[in-house]
C-alpha cells in the first residue's frame, strides 16, 4: 500500500436481522522500511483510534490493492 492519506467509506445493506449502517473514517500510511522476502512487524498508528500492532509480508505488500475515496 503505497505511503497517503486514504478515506474508506464501508456500507452494509442490513438483512433480516440487523439494520442498515454505514460509516466512513480516514487513515494515514506512513512509509516504512522493511526486509524484502521477510516478514516484518510493522506499528500503525489508525486515526482516531489507539495503536494497531500488524504483522505484515512483503507478498502483502506487493498484492494487496486499496480502493479509495
């Protein structure tokens, strides 16, 4: 995921049980370095919320795609 600012918006249609819902909130990646073919254990800091501890892998990193706002 490349280094940014990116707002997600999330919406749920809601069923038989539940209600409809949806929220959005912001979040900022910050570049880090990391060991490639290794994986490496990364902090993030999520906005509005307390820090995250992820473990995350290069093949991660490499394939994982964002759609943002």
């Amino acid at each position: 995921m490349a280094a940014g600012e990116y707002d997600v918006t999330v919406n749920y249609l809601g069923d038989e049980k539940y209600f409809e819902s949806s929220n959005a909130t912001s979040f900022k990646v910050s570049k880090t370095d990391l060991i490639v073919g290794t994986d490496s254990k990364a902090t993030a800091n999520v906005v509005g919320q307390n820090m995250v501890n992820a473990i995350l892998s290069y093949l991660f990193l490499k394939t994982s795609t964002v759609k943002s706002t």
